[in-house]
C-alpha cells in the first residue's frame, strides 16, 4: 500500500459518508461518522457529521500505518 493508492481509493469516495475510527494508543478509540470533503497532497479534510459541523485532517500515512481505520 502507497500514499498514490490510498489517495486514489480516496477519491473514489468523496462527498460519501464513511465510519473513522481514529487509534490514540493505549486502548483509546475515537469512532467518528464523517464525509470526505477534500484531498490535499500529504493530508485529507473530512467533515464530522455533528451539530458543529468540524473539520478534521488526517494525513494518508495514518491510514497506512494504520493509526486510522476507514469503513466506507
């Protein structure tokens, strides 16, 4: 898996609505239902669908890595 394919299996799926799970470590899991907005060339914007409307960023490594999970 490379940044150009993660990246690319993103853009398949923008403006959808998708499932993070977010790994902070020691057992801490943040689940967040979220759409992806856009795609940058190190990081991606996703907008959480809460009452506040945030935007977060990730970078494709965390996928990679694994430190994020995406359920489409």
């Amino acid at each position: 898996m490379t940044i150009d394919s993660v990246r690319k299996d993103l853009e398949n799926h923008i403006g959808k609505k998708v499932v993070l799970k977010y790994n902070l470590g020691r057992n801490k899991v943040e689940k967040y239902h979220a759409v992806i907005k856009e795609l940058y060339n190190y990081v991606f914007l996703v907008e959480l669908n809460n009452n506040f409307n945030e935007v977060k960023s990730f970078s494709y490594s965390d996928i990679i890595t694994k430190t994020i999970k995406i359920d489409y």
